[in-house]
C-alpha cells in the first residue's frame, strides 16, 4: 500500500541523514519534496499543509541545527508527525457496554462490509472469546443476507434467521432481541448499501440507529478510493455519526491517501484494517507501526504477532530439534516455505523487517518471488515420501517424473535441490558443535544488545507473549539500532539494515544470499 511513499521519503530524508550540518534552506527544499510526495500519494491538500506547516516549525529551531545528528532529528520529527496525523495511539473496538453491545457496520456498496463483518465476529469470537450475533439488514442486494449466513457457517459465528418481507429497522430490532434471548455478548448489524451517498440511505441508517441503538458505528471504507473516502466519512459522520472507521483492501496498490488523510479529516479513529481475503486477515491499526513501516524502520512487533498466530509451536519445536541435529530434509523445506506464506510471503515479512525497504525489487529482479516458492511446493508435493525424505535418491528417471507430475522442468528441480542443501548445510552450521553453534551465537549476541539474557538458550513461546511484552520488545529493538534507518542487526557485523550478501557483510554458507535461494550470485 505505502510502497511508493516509502521510496520517495526514504530517498528525500536519507539526504538529510547524509549530512553533517543543516540549514534552515536544505529542511525547506526537503520539506518541498515532503509536501510533493504526500500530495502524489493523494492526501488531502490542508491535511498535507498542515503537515509540513508543523514538522518545518519543529525542524527549524536552533537546537535542531546546532545537534550532533541534525538530518536524524528532522527524520525524528517526520516520524513523530506522521503518527499524529495517523491518530497517536491505536484505538480498538470498544465492548464497554450493557450486553448485547450493538455495533453498527455502515459504508457503501462493494467496500467490503459484508466480509469485514465476518472477520470482526470471528475476531471477536476467537480472541475475545465473546459470543457474538450477526445480522444482515440489506434486504435490497440480492442473496446479501445468505451471503453473511454463509460466512456465519465458515467462522462459526451464529447469524439471524432471515424472514422473508421484513423491514431493516424491524431485522435490527429482532437481532437485538434475539441477541438478548440467546445470551450473546456482541450482535453485529450488517447494513446496506448504495454506489453513491443519497438521501433514501442516510435515512434508513438514521432509523437502524434509533431502533438499535449501537454502541460502535464502524464506516468501512474501501482504501484503494482515495480522496473520494475522506468525503464518505465526512457524510457519513455528519449524518449518521461514526465511532470509528475501518479500511479494507490496504495489501492493495493503492497509494495510501485515504488511510492518511481520513484520520486528521474526521478526527475519527482508524480501529481495523483488512489486509488480505481470508477471515483472519484483519490487523488493529497501529499508527507508530505504519509510520515506521512508512518510513522504512519496519515493524518488530506486527511480525511478531503474525508469527504467533501463523506458526504452530509444536512444529517449530520439533525443527528446533532437528535443526539441533543438523538435520533438514525436503519436508522441513516445504514447511518453512509454507509458514512463508502463510505470513504474507516474501514481500509481506521484508515490509516489516528494519531497513529491508528497497529489498523488494532487488529480489524480484534475482527472480525471488512468491510464484516461485508455489512452483518450489507443488515440486515437492510430487515426491513420494521416501524423496522427500532422502533427496540423494533423485536421480534422472525420478526427476522426469517429478517435473511431469508439477508442470515444471529438470532445470526447476535442480535449482530447489541446490537450495535445499545450501540451507541444509546452514542447518547444520546453525545446530554445529563448538561454542552452542552458529545460531545460538547469534541470537546471543541479539540478546545480549537488546538486554534479553536467556534468549541464546532458546526462543521464547511467541503464542504466550502478551501486548505488553511487544511493546518492550519494540522499545528494546529500536534502542538496540534494529528500529532505524540504516540500523543493521547486532552479531551480523553491522549488516547496515540490508540482507547478508546484498551489499552487507555475510553469513558464511548462504551463496552470498539469502539463506541458500537460488538466483542471487554466489560466493566468490
């Protein structure tokens, strides 16, 4: 989403970091570039104006020209702004309410209403452990409501009965009954449509509100429509009365304006973002996170919760085991690149990894991408069990079949074997004898920066750490260099936030790449 705002205020403010002093003409030609960049990603013009009026009051100060780092207190300073305009602290869904609490979805149609539905109860359900009801009110779309009903029956999430020839307004006052009667703690009011704001539907809205009386009235909002969303949730909030907004479509291409400018426009909270198709696929919207992400700092904490929630414990520990042993056969592989994807692929984790920014094209242009890992899987899916388990036994004959079987060629195949024993071969380096092995150096020097004593011994059960443990996990990552521009991984030699290989220092026996993937060149 933020991709080429990324690289425009990467580019503008790693000038400035560049220097050694600073003059108030060299902030404002900086600021210029600021302005024109914001405006290019379509945000509201008196958003941006008031963006760049603010960081160039701050920036311009002495203190700011007479420090050590001048170029780095006005990245400080972008950073600092950017998470106002973005709205400060992230703001979730509010239950603090007499059971059954009413949350009111509103938007227009094809914005994703109905599905960001679903994923709100299923989130609700699975991390809140709250007994949630939905109701779809648009009696209009044809089959919207076996639509929500369906979903209700892919989440597990309980739906109201559809009876045929009732009213919105009478569908509310029912699922708020029956919400009441069924003992639900969440009732979720799924509401129509229109392609355009008109006076037929703000009414009908106003109605719902009044027979309903919601707690949360959440505006979904389609990311990808720019300045056009900011004066949907103007509308909606002048006429209807929004508690907070909602974006869906932000994995999209989209330049981004609208998750920048509708904060500052409406004053209204960003609570939830939908960050792909699936159900579970729904973030909390954090503004220091997607400022950092913005400004290529990256994003720790986001990464780790997505590994939380993605990779299941006892399958990491049982590779942990073996990974000890200095085993890693074509099974271990295929899981690894499914976890991978499952995370959101390759160019998913890089966005949030410090300083990976301008990672993506060097890796597509080596022919790193996602379709090759699906290619890599459906190659081993082809093997038989005892392949996969020994890859020394794939002579000719077994790799005809194989290629047949995957719709890919001999060459296809040789390029994963290689990788497999490139990584196999880091496996047991990582797992070796001789001062607890190459990871467990590793992840002690990383400890030993970021203040976490036991980490060398072992990593810690992601699926038990609590908000709070990532939030220090942050601060430690930021005050150990992992969280700036140019801040390179501590035991990596100063890595200089690239990858090992790509310009930095490397790690011996990746193919002077990343761990072992073909196509980068090798080690000399």
């Amino acid at each position: 989403m933020f991709e080429n705002l990324q690289d425009r205020l990467g580019s503008i403010l790693n000038g400035l970091t560049g220097r050694g002093a600073l003059s108030e003409s060299d902030v404002s030609a900086a600021l210029r570039e600021v302005r024109r960049a914001l405006l290019e990603a379509d945000v509201a013009l008196d958003v941006v104006r008031s963006f760049t009026d603010r960081v160039r009051e701050k920036a311009v100060g002495a203190e700011i020209l007479k420090s050590i780092k001048p170029g780095q207190m006005v990245v400080k300073i972008v950073h600092d702004e950017l998470i106002e305009m973005l709205g400060g602290e992230g703001v979730g869904v509010d239950l603090h309410a007499v059971a059954p609490v009413v949350i009111m979805m509103v938007g227009l149609q094809g914005s994703g209403k109905t599905t960001t539905t679903a994923k709100i109860a299923k989130r609700l359900t699975d991390r809140e452990k709250k007994k949630v009801l939905m109701a779809s009110l648009d009696t209009r779309r044809p089959a919207a409501q076996e639509q929500l009903r369906q979903l209700g029956v892919q989440t597990g999430v309980d739906t109201l009965p559809v009876i045929a020839g009732q009213s919105p307004t009478d569908i509310a006052a029912r699922a708020v009954q029956a919400a009441k009667l069924g003992g639900h703690d969440v009732v979720i009011l799924d509401t129509a449509g229109r392609t355009h704001i008109d006076e037929p539907l703000m009414v009908e809205m106003a109605d719902i509100k009044k027979k309903s009386n919601p707690h949360e009235i959440l505006l979904v909002a389609d990311s990808l429509t720019g300045q056009d969303a900011v004066n949907l949730a103007r509308n909606f909030d002048e006429r209807v009365g929004i508690t907070g907004l909602v974006l869906t479509r932000m994995d999209g291409d989209g330049r981004g304006g609208a998750a920048l400018s509708m904060r500052a426009v409406t004053g209204k909270p960003i609570k939830l973002i939908g960050v792909g198709e699936r159900m579970g696929e729904l973030e909390e919207f954090h503004p220091r996170r997607i400022a950092d992400r913005i400004l290529g700092m990256g994003d720790i904490v986001s990464l780790v919760e997505r590994a939380a929630e993605n990779i299941d414990a006892e399958k990491a520990a049982a590779m942990a085991a073996k990974m000890a042993k200095g085993k890693f056969d074509l099974n271990d592989l295929a899981d690894q690149l499914r976890q991978m994807q499952k995370m959101g692929g390759m160019g998913g984790i890089m966005s949030m990894m410090p300083g990976m920014a301008g990672m993506k094209d060097k890796m597509a242009s080596a022919g790193l991408s996602d379709s090759l890992f699906g290619r890599q899987l459906a190659i081993i899916s082809s093997m038989t069990k005892a392949e996969r388990a020994n890859p020394d036994i794939l002579k000719h004959s077994r790799k005809k079949r194989i290629a047949a079987g995957s719709g890919t060629d001999a060459a296809d195949i040789n390029k994963l074997l290689k990788m497999h024993r490139q990584m196999a071969d880091m496996m047991k380096m990582m797992g070796g004898k001789g001062k607890g092995g190459l990871m467990k150096q590793m992840m002690g020097g990383l400890a030993g920066k970021m203040g976490l004593g036991g980490l060398g011994a072992g990593m810690p059960d992601l699926s038990n750490i609590d908000p709070k443990q990532l939030e220090a996990l942050q601060k430690q990552a930021e005050a150990a260099g992992l969280g700036k521009p140019g801040g390179g991984l501590p035991g990596l030699g100063g890595m200089s936030g690239g990858l090992p290989g790509l310009g930095g220092a490397k790690l011996p026996g990746l193919g002077g790449g990343f761990p072992g993937l073909p196509g980068l060149p090798k080690k000399k």
